[in-house]
C-alpha cells in the first residue's frame, strides 16, 4: 500500500494545513477543517493517479474531436422495479453510481434488498453491510419473500477490504448500506465524519467506474437536513435519489436530485406495506383522500411531477394571531413563497392577513417545488380566511406574479386532462393555458388576474 500522509483542508475555502483547528486560518470559518488523505511522493501521485486510468483519461492526454469519440450503446438493466427505473431514468447504468439518501426508517435498506434479490436471478450482486448484522438482513430478505436467492452478502465497514472482497466476487451491482458506517484506514477520524465519507465513496466510486459495477451508496440525512455533512457525496456520484415521505403515511417517494443518466424531479411513488415496499403504478391521486363535504381552506391542484400530472389537496388555515410577527407556516411548500403569495394577495385584491397566522400544508407529505402551486395556495388561504368552501369538483393550478398577473405553467393541457379523468368538472387556470379544444367535461375558467380568480370564491 503507498503511504499515504493525512492533511486537513477547509470545505469552505480550500486552504490545507498540516495540523487541525478550530477554525480555518484563511477565511476564519469555524469548524470546517476535515481531514483528507495525500500521497506525498511523485510515484504515490502517479500510483494515485492510475486508479483512474480510462475514466478520467489521465494517461493519454491528447485532444481528440467531439464527433471521432465512438458512442457505445449505454445498456440499461432494469431494477426490476418499474417505479424505480422511472427515476433512474429508464433503468441502471453500468459503471453508475447511485447515492440514495432519506431519514433513517424510510426504507432505503427495504428497497435496496429488494431490488438486489431480483437482479441476483440475472447477474452478480453483492450487498453489503455496515449497520445490520447478516442475521437482520436474512430476517428481512424472510420478510420479503427473497431469501432464496442467489445474492451475495458482506459484513465489512473497512472499505479496502471490500474492494479487495469485491475483486474476488466481481459484482455487477453492489450495494453499501450505509457509507456513513464505512471508513478507510488512510484517515483516523471516525467513521461518518466528513473526510472518512468522501474518501471512501472516492475509492467505492473508482472501483465502479473502473469495473463497470454499478453502485449503490446509501446516506443518511444528517440533522441539518444534508447528505452526510455539507452535500459531500452529492459532485461524486451520477445520481443522487432522494427518499421522501410522512413517517404516518404508507407512501413513500423516491426523487431523482440529480441524473446524469436521465431527467431529474422524477418521481416514483411506492407503498410500505408488511412484504416490503412495493410500486404503485396509478399514483396520480393517490394523495387525494378527502371528506366528502367539501370544507373551507381545501383546494385540489394538478402538479406536474417530472413527466406526470399528480393530484394533490392544498390545505390552509387562517387564524386571529397574537403575535407580533403573525406566523407563516408551510409543510410540503416554500415558505418563502407564501410570504410572497400573501404580499400579492394584499397589495393587489386588497385582502389583509397582517393580523392572520397563516399555515398551509400539502396533503400526504408530498413536497411541492414549482411556482404552479401559487394559485392553488392562495385560493385555499383566502377560503380559509373568509370561511367559504370551494366547490368540491374544482381543480386550480398557476402562477402568480408580482404585478398580481397570474402566468401559465407547463403542460397546462396534461394537467386538465388527468384532472377531468379524476371527474374534476371545473378548472381555474392561467389564461395562457386555457385550452385550444374543449376538454370533456370540463369548464375551464381561464384567467388573467389574480382578482379574477378571487371572484370565485
Ligand atoms: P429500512 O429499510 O430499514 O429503513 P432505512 O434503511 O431507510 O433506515 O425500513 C424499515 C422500516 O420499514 C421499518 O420502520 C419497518 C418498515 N417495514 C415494513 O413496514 N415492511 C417491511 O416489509 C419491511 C422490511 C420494513
Ligand atoms: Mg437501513
């Protein structure tokens, strides 16, 4: 093994020093030294350097033409699991690698061992374990009704001597449940710390690129919310999925961040149940569970959800505040936003809430990231606000902007048709996105103002 020597550096600026402290002598940050492994002489560098041979081009350093580079057929397997697949973007890459993140108890382990016993029928697959013992791992591949199949399993957290596992076994797909577990024995902080995490998903990453493995990382989310620190691994894998979900709801949500391999903000929707996670295939209005009556502050819009409408409730509630700043609370939207709606609703229609706490949640636990939900969220906070329920087979989607201007959004069409298939008879929309042909069913009443849509409730 070359020796290598231990440096710390700054994740906000870059500086190295030699030894750690507190604070970063360059830019003063706190805190934000980690430790990373060097190699000190020319040999060890190139030595270093060779572990990429073929993937970065570090031997042969030559410019080559754009159009000479001969395209190979990019093969994709399939995970067996179509939802899955939709996020990848058509199925796994070899070579690939897949971070996948969510808060503990979300299912990553579930899915992972899932999809790694359905493709141990086709190909080679290693499943390794830093956090469960080999018995819990039976026990749950019992529970899933794959216990009998052909897939490997390692209980290893040092990752040179997975690879030196994994060179033996030559898998095709690999699993490392969780990376946080992993540690190199190149670094001597603890396992889960900053450095240990990005060094060993260096070297798991090389090995895939290298093999053509394709690799599956899994991270936890750490309390501030991030993959693992400051979005370390986020710049070193190809795809980064993200497992979303209410802890009290049985659905749960994989989002792809980022793809290299395929469209991102797809979704893919599945059900917890008690023989693992498993797919559902019609999710559009599978968030919709609402009474019967129809209730003040509740309002349906049609989301576009990477190549898919889904239907959601927008809920709101307006309530007499105390406070000297009236609170703004959303779950599943930005806040931000809000602030902003609420600012257009007063400036604009006159309606007042500096005197109101306003909270809005997204039925589900679904989170909701384009600009289309304005209008939705607006028409719920003003039904709240006047107690006036909106008609229970209206559905509402656009944009609103600060001149009080309401803006189109993408497949307006889409979401109209998905809506009338759900038998929504009424429609609120942009007026760019008012229909060229009639839709069945369906009244669309297109708009230009955010007052006009006012007038409806
Ligand atoms: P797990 O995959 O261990 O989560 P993670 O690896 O993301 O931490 O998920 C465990 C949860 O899923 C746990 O709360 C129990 C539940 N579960 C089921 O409901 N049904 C099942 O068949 C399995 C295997 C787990
Ligand atoms: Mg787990």
């Amino acid at each position: 093994m070359t020796k290598l020597k231990v440096s710390y550096t700054c994740t906000e600026c870059g500086a190295m020093s030699p030894k750690w402290s507190g604070q970063c002598s360059d830019c003063e940050a706190w805190n934000s030294l980690t430790e990373v492994a060097m190699a000190t002489t020319k040999s060890a560098l190139l030595n270093q350097n060779s572990r990429f041979k073929g993937y970065a081009g570090v031997e042969e350093i030559a410019v080559v033409g754009l159009a000479s580079i001969p395209t190979s057929l990019e093969i994709r397997v399939s995970s067996g699991l179509t939802e899955l697949d939709r996020v990848l973007g058509g199925g796994l890459v070899s070579g690939s690698a897949i971070l996948i993140g969510g808060d503990p108890g979300i299912g990553k382990s579930t899915i992972l061992l899932q999809t790694l016993s359905n493709l141990s029928q086709h190909c080679q697959a290693l499943y390794i374990t830093g956090e469960e013992s080999l018995q819990q791992v039976k026990l749950r591949a019992e529970r899933l009704g794959v216990a009998e199949m052909q897939l490997q399993l390692l209980a290893e957290t040092q990752v040179e001597r997975i690879l030196e596992i994994a060179a033996k076994v030559k898998p095709q797909i690999m699993v490392v449940d969780s990376i946080q577990t992993i540690y190199t024995e190149l670094l001597q902080s603890a396992p889960g710390s900053v450095g240990q995490v990005r060094e060993s998903a260096a070297q798991l990453v090389r090995y895939a690129k290298q093999t053509g493995t394709a690799l599956f990382l899994v991270g936890h989310v750490t309390k501030e919310g991030t993959l693992a620190g400051p979005r370390v691994l986020e710049h070193m894998v190809d795809t980064v999925l993200y497992f979303e979900g209410d802890p009290d709801s049985r659905f749960r949500v994989i989002r792809a961040v980022k793809n290299r391999f395929g469209a991102v903000n797809e979704l893919g929707i599945f059900a917890m149940t008690d023989r693992g996670l498993k797919e559902v295939n019609n999710p559009s209005a599978i968030f919709l569970s609402r009474y019967n009556e129809p209730v003040a502050g509740s309002v349906v819009m049609v989301t576009w959800e990477g190549s898919r409408p889904m239907l959601i409730e927008v809920q709101a509630l307006v309530d007499e505040s105390h406070l000297a700043n009236p609170r703004r609370v959303t779950v599943g939207l930005e806040q931000n936003r809000l602030a902003l709606a609420l600012a257009v609703l007063h400036r604009h229609c006159g309606v007042v809430t500096y005197n109101q706490d306003v909270f809005v949640n997204i039925v589900g636990g679904v989170r909701v990231t384009e600009t289309a939900a304005d209008l939705a969220m607006l028409l719920a906070v003003v039904s709240s606000l006047k107690n006036r329920a909106l008609p229970h087979d209206l559905i509402v989607f656009g944009e609103v902007g600060l001149a009080g201007e309401i803006r189109p959004v993408q497949s307006g069409q889409e979401r109209l048709k998905e809506a009338a298939k759900h038998g929504f008879k009424r429609a609120i929309v942009p007026f760019g996105n008012a229909p060229k042909s009639p839709i069945d069913g369906m009244e669309v009443l297109p708009i230009k103002r955010l007052s006009d849509a006012l007038l409806h409730v």
